[in-house]
C-alpha cells in the first residue's frame, strides 16, 4: 500500500523533470503547476511512518535554494537514518 505522500512526492518529481524537458509553453507552466500542487500536499499531510518523513526531506532538498540550512542539513540527516533506532 502506497501512502499519500509517496504518491505526492512521485507526482512532484515527476512533474519536476517534466517542467525541465518541456519548451518554455504553456505545457511547462501545467507542470511546474502540478509541482506545486503536489509538494503543496505532501507539506500538508502529517508522517505517519519514518518513510513519510524521508519523502518529506527529499522533497524539501529539491526545492531548498540553500543547502547550508539547518532545515536542509536536519533532511539529510533524516535520510542518513536507517529507521531502526529502538
């Protein structure tokens, strides 16, 4: 079973590379649209696994400008993690 959020995050870096493949149209514009749709989503709707939380992070890592954050630096800390802590 796949949760919302994955499904939201795939939707997002599919319309994401799409966006990039696109000429500068209105088809760019439709994507880059659905983009925001679904990271607008993801953002909405709280973890409920350590999964979640690592789509999370990698959908804030694409759309982080600055990579010197502690926002950006805690998301790739979640997904350095396992998920196995006890």
């Amino acid at each position: 079973m796949t949760s919302p959020i994955r499904k939201a995050t795939m939707a997002a870096f599919g319309a994401d590379r799409r966006c990039y493949k696109e000429p500068a149209t209105i088809r760019a514009r439709a994507q880059s649209d659905r983009y925001k749709a679904a990271r607008l989503k993801v953002i909405q709707t709280p973890a409920r696994s350590f999964a979640d939380l690592q789509d999370k992070a990698r959908l804030f890592l694409l759309s982080e400008p600055d990579p010197g954050t502690i926002e950006a630096s805690l998301a790739r800390d979640i997904l350095a993690m396992k998920g196995e802590a006890k």
